[in-house]
C-alpha cells in the first residue's frame, strides 16, 4: 500500500525519531505539517470499510508513538482516517480523537478529514475540517450551524491558531486552489539535485556481499573488465503527468522511483537517471565495459552472462494508494532471471521496491542492495555505491521476510461465511482454475520447512489453499505464534488450529482486523527467522563493538517528568547526566575501507509479562570512520524508553526497574549484552 510514504518503517521508537526530526525541520521552514493516518490505517485494501480492532497496550506501545513525537515536536495538524476503529468511523471517534489525541496525547493543533472520510457534522466528537470541502457535505453551512455556537469557535479557534503559530498570516501566499503556478514553479537547481544523489546513495542498504562489491578499487585475482546489466527495471522509465490506473479512482500510477496514489512524485523522464545510466556513466569512467539486456528474459540474459564477468540484474517492485501489493515478489518474473544468471556468473541484485519483497535466490547470488524509491537519482546511487565512490550506509527499517508466510496479509473481503469441518478446521479455496469451493483437509506434510495441506484424496494441495494453509488460518496461527513465549512458539500448526475459535479465524478474515498480533511484529516477534533482519545493513568495511557498558544516569530530566510522559526517544540527544540510565560502546573500523557503522541498542524488559525480547530504544550513525579510527557511541534512555504501558493504577507508563540491553549492528547481530538495574550506582 502506501509504506513507500511513511517515515516509521517497521519501529515505534525509529518512527518517533525520525518524525520529531521531521516536523522540527519542516515547520522551521514556516510550512504546516499534518500527521497521519490517525489512526491504525494499517493496509490500504478495503480501507474504506474496514474496522480495526485494537486494544490498548499494542495501541500505546506500538502505534501511538510516532504521533506523540509528532506532537511534542509541534505537529500543527491531523488528519483521521477512513477506517474505523473499535466499531467507530476514525472521524468521529470520540474516543480516539478526544481522549486519546488531545488529552492524553496532549494534541493542541486541529483534525482534517481525509478526503470522503466524514459520516457525520463531528465537531462535537472531534473533528475540525471537512476535507475535500464541497459544498453540499457534512459540514455544510446549514449543519455546521446546527452543531452549535461552541463547537464552531472550538474547531474555528484550533485552526486559526495553528495558522497565527506559524504567522503564515505574515507572509505572501495564494489561495487554494489558485495556486498553479506555486505548484508549477521550477526550483530544481544544481544543489538540490547534489542533495538528491548524496540522500539516495546514503540510503542503499547492502543485504549481502561475498567479495564481488566494489567492483574497483580492492584487489582481486582477475579484474571486472566487463558487466552486464539485465532486466526490466534497469531502464524503467517513471510514469509521465496524467497516467492513472484503471478503477483506482483516477489516483496517479507509480513506478520504481516514487510508489502510486496522491502520494506520486512526476518527474520528467530527462531528469530521471536510471539505473542503466547511472551504472553505464560510472563504468565509463572505470574504464569498464557495460553489456545490457533491458528485458526480464532469462534466455537472453544468460546468453549476455556468458560474455561477462559479473552480471547485475536490476528489478523493482511498486505499490499505490487504495490497494495492497497482490504478491511480495518482485515484477516482471525478475525471480526466475535472477536464478538463471546466478548459475551462470556472480550476480549482483540491485531491487528498486516500496518496501519488504521476497528473496528466494538469496542464497545464490554474490551481492545483493536494497534501494526503498530512491527518486530522480536512482541511477546516480547505484553507481557510486557499486563502485566504491560511497560505501552503503543504509539500514533497513523492516525485515524482509524468508516466505509469505512470515507475513501477514491484509484482510481483503468485507465478509466471508466459513462453515467449520467435522474436526474443526476453517478451509477456504483459492484455486484459480476451479473457482471457490471447500474441502477437508486429512493430513499435514513438511517441505522445505513449510507445513503443507493435503486433500482427502492424497494428493498435494496446490494452488487450492484450504484448511491450515487459508490466508485467515495463517494468520491467526501467526498471531498465536507471536503470543507464546519461545518454547511454545514451534507448537504444530494442528495443535494452534484445533485449539483455535473458528469464529476468531473468520473474523481476521471479514470487515473486522483484528490486531491479535499485538505487539509481537516484526524483530519483536518470539522465534522470527527473516531472510534478512531489521536493522540490517552491510558496509565495504568491519567494525568491532569494544568496551561496552551500561550505568545509571543522573535522571535529571525524570525528575521534571516522573510518570514518562514524554514520548519515546525525546531525550536521544541529551547526555547521561540527564537520562534515567546509558550505555556506551567503542566502535572500531577494523576493516581497510573508510564508512559509517550504525549501532543499534534494543532493550529487553526481563519481568514484564506479554511484552517481546527486544524493542528498539537507540541507534547512532557514526561519523566517516577510516581504517584503524573509533568512535565512542552513548545510548541515554529516559524513563519512557524504560517504561511499559499500563492500565492500572500505577500507569500509563510503569517504569522498569531491570532491564538487559542488547548493543550491535542489527536487531539479529547482537554483539553485547549488558544488565542495568536500580541496585547499580548513579553516575
């Protein structure tokens, strides 16, 4: 759906810096920012219909946070959501617009409709502004006068202030919608289009790397003097002004350079470099011949192979507004080329997507990159990093998941009936050639680590999905798998079913989202086994993680904030003095190419019940470390970091008084534990 336009990634706590630093920069600019989708606007198919079903702990711990930063940075504006939530249209949700936005999370700026997303005149419950605002809506003169004086001033009064806070009465301006030739006007310039190329090569994430990156510059056996560069992607151009996609509401289609919807970014197809043109330019100038085959097919491409030294294949994946991926993999049947040209010659992938795809090949190609739209300079990025003009620097802010089944789907019926087997299975049918139907499944078999359904008669099911392998059993055994601590999590997928409510598998799988994951997603999920893990990210280089310890911290700031009300990592740029408890790390580049380490700190709340092993709470990019330097790397953590979210009487947040910290390169590369308790003495 629309994850290419979201900063959290996959992480309350990286959401919640990146945000605040976000809205910080932007409305220092004296330009609003609006928040959103508020709120638990988590999959784009049947966005307009479906009720997502959410209790508290995973609400505030998970999802709220972002938001939060947002507000204490200063967020000006709102926007709710189409779904809704706990029964309720999101924009006219008392609940969530009142007490949760304004009182508790402390939201003083005014709440926009998304465009259609009003039921009712809910300025009483909330909701400040109409949006697209015709005439004849629910906020039309007659009804907006109806729900009385003191509504209107309320509403009135939220938003003048958020426009007088940013004195845009101040400054020249036009007025919507007369504003084309703001929205035309050519500011591009050499030094934004430098920003562009530096921010998109920062952002390459290097996934795997067996001694074929850079392609010059470190001394190898026999020289790269010939590449070839395959596949469709590699020469894709973006999608022009005015290209839309069929029944999708007339909304902009996306390309590999900026995913589809209102979201969409034109670009003029001469501005963009593509991949092509980027690798070819770099080449060039390495005196290294490029070969190219701009289609996806294997035959071609291997036959290209055969007259190279490496061969990189280019492939993509995009995403839009108003509907979800059908498939995490990646387009154009890029998976079958990959595997046919990695028997040939050292393959290396580079994948242009909207956010996690699938990597079957993974274990058979030499290197792979990840670059999350990389915009206009693209190209640009993949050949400075491909030849060591920049190291890859990149993180990955989710994982990328080792099957679908890792997964889970959104719900995509507004209602579906399932009648319960004799035994007690819930079976669906989804095979393409016989149309919907339904039949028993009497026996599970394993392939590949993967538990298969197999129908009456003995034979595999196939492409028909039913019993233990329906999207709506899948994920309820996934979310059962996510509740139970790790020596319950390889219970069989038979005893999870049998011990299932029918009702709850049918109700993931209907109108209703049922949140019963919790807070168990991603890295945080017990037992998770992804193709490549959060926080994940290579360099040319190696770095040590030396001297690593843990200590109290003055707690200056708790004592003006006892109860952590402020928001997850508002305090990553104070000193120890100030925080609740630190760590600290010596980070070493033991390697012989100069690049940046990011180190990671994830917390484990050891004697909190129904809360994961690890939870991002600190992450530092160092400076450009070369061979042989160091640097040394502080974690200060507030009471919020430390903290975990209640409903009694000692809430909402219940500070934790023991807690180990995990200190390495990723959420699976832990190379320090350290235990920080209240018997340990203050600095």
């Amino acid at each position: 759906g629309r994850n290419f336009e979201y900063l959290s990634g996959e992480d309350p706590y990286l959401g919640s810096r990146l945000a605040r630093g976000y809205v910080r920069a932007v409305q220092g600019e004296g330009v609003m920012t609006v928040m959103k989708h508020f709120a638990f606007n988590e999959q784009e198919t049947n966005r307009f219909g479906e009720n997502s079903i959410i209790d508290e702990q995973t609400a505030w711990e998970l999802y709220y946070p972002p938001f939060e930063a947002c507000i204490d940075a200063g967020a000006t504006s709102a926007m709710c959501s189409y779904n809704k939530v706990n029964g309720t249209w999101a924009c006219e949700n008392q609940d969530l617009l009142d007490r949760d936005l304004r009182q508790k999370l402390g939201f003083r700026g005014y709440v926009m409709s998304d465009w259609g997303a009003t039921h009712t005149t809910s300025l009483a419950k909330g909701l400040d502004m109409d949006q697209p605002g015709a005439v004849d809506t629910w906020f039309s003169q007659q009804r907006v006068s109806a729900a009385g004086a003191g509504a209107v001033d309320q509403a009135a009064h939220r938003i003048l202030a958020s426009n007088f806070r940013l004195r845009l009465s101040e400054y020249p301006n036009c007025d919507p919608p007369g504003c084309g030739r703001e929205m035309h006007r050519d500011v591009r310039n050499p030094e934004h289009r430098a920003v562009a190329g530096d921010v998109a090569a920062a952002a390459v994430v290097l996934l795997k790397n067996i001694d074929v990156l850079p392609l010059v510059g470190v001394p190898r056996e026999r020289g790269v003097r010939r590449i070839a560069v395959v596949g469709q992607a590699a020469s894709a151009e973006p999608s022009v002004w005015g290209q839309q996609v069929p029944g999708q509401q007339g909304l902009p289609a996306g390309d590999y350079y900026s995913g589809g919807g209102s979201g969409h970014i034109h670009a003029n197809p001469d501005n963009v470099i593509t991949a092509l043109d980027g690798i070819t330019r770099r080449a060039r100038d390495a005196n290294i011949e490029v070969v190219a085959s701009a289609s996806s097919d294997p035959s071609a491409a291997v036959e290209l192979a055969r007259q190279v030294d490496v061969v990189i294949v280019v492939a993509g994946a995009t995403a839009m507004e108003n509907q979800d991926r059908a498939s995490l993999h990646l387009d154009d049947g890029a998976d079958e080329l990959i595997e046919a040209v990695a028997e040939v010659k050292p393959t290396v992938v580079l994948m242009q997507t909207p956010g996690a795809v699938l990597t079957p090949w993974r274990d058979k190609v030499a290197a792979c990159l990840a670059l999350f739209m990389g915009g206009q300079a693209t190209g640009q990025a993949w050949g400075a990093v491909l030849f060591g003009d920049v190291s890859p620097g990149g993180r990955l802010p989710i994982e990328m998941p080792a099957s679908e089944y890792d997964v889970i789907s959104p719900s995509d019926k507004a209602a579906q009936t399932t009648t319960p087997s004799p035994d007690g299975w819930a079976c669906h049918n989804y095979d393409a050639g016989r149309g919907e139907g339904t039949e028993w499944c009497k026996t599970v078999g394993t392939r590949d680590g993967v538990e298969y359904s197999y129908t009456e008669g003995g034979g595999e099911c196939g492409k028909c999905w039913c019993c233990k392998r329906s999207r709506a059993t899948l994920q309820f055994v996934a979310a059962q798998k996510r509740r139970q601590p790790p020596r319950e999590a390889d219970v069989s997928i038979r005893k999870l079913a049998e011990a299932a409510d029918v009702a709850g598998v049918v109700g993931l799988y209907d109108a209703d989202v049922h949140y019963k994951e919790r807070v168990f997603t991603s890295y945080r999920e017990w037992g998770a086994r992804p193709a490549f893990a959060f926080g994940h990210g290579l360099t040319y280089s190696t770095f040590d993680y030396r001297a690593a310890s843990a200590f109290l911290g003055g707690d200056k700031a708790g004592n003006d904030d006892p109860r952590g009300r402020r928001g997850l990592g508002a305090l990553a740029h104070l000193d120890c003095a100030q925080a609740y408890a630190c760590a600290r790390v010596t980070v070493v580049n033991t390697g012989s190419w100069a690049a940046r380490e990011v180190a990671q700190a994830y917390v484990e709340f050891r004697k909190a019940p129904n809360q994961p092993r690890l939870q991002l709470r600190g992450f530092h990019k160092t400076r450009v470390l070369k061979p042989g330097e160091e640097e040394v790397v502080t974690f200060p953590f507030s009471r919020r970091d430390m903290s975990v979210h209640s409903s009694g009487p000692d809430g909402p947040w219940v500070l934790q008084r023991a807690a180990r910290v995990h200190i390495g390169a990723s959420s699976a590369d832990v190379r320090h534990l350290l235990d920080i308790d209240r018997h340990l003495r203050s600095i």
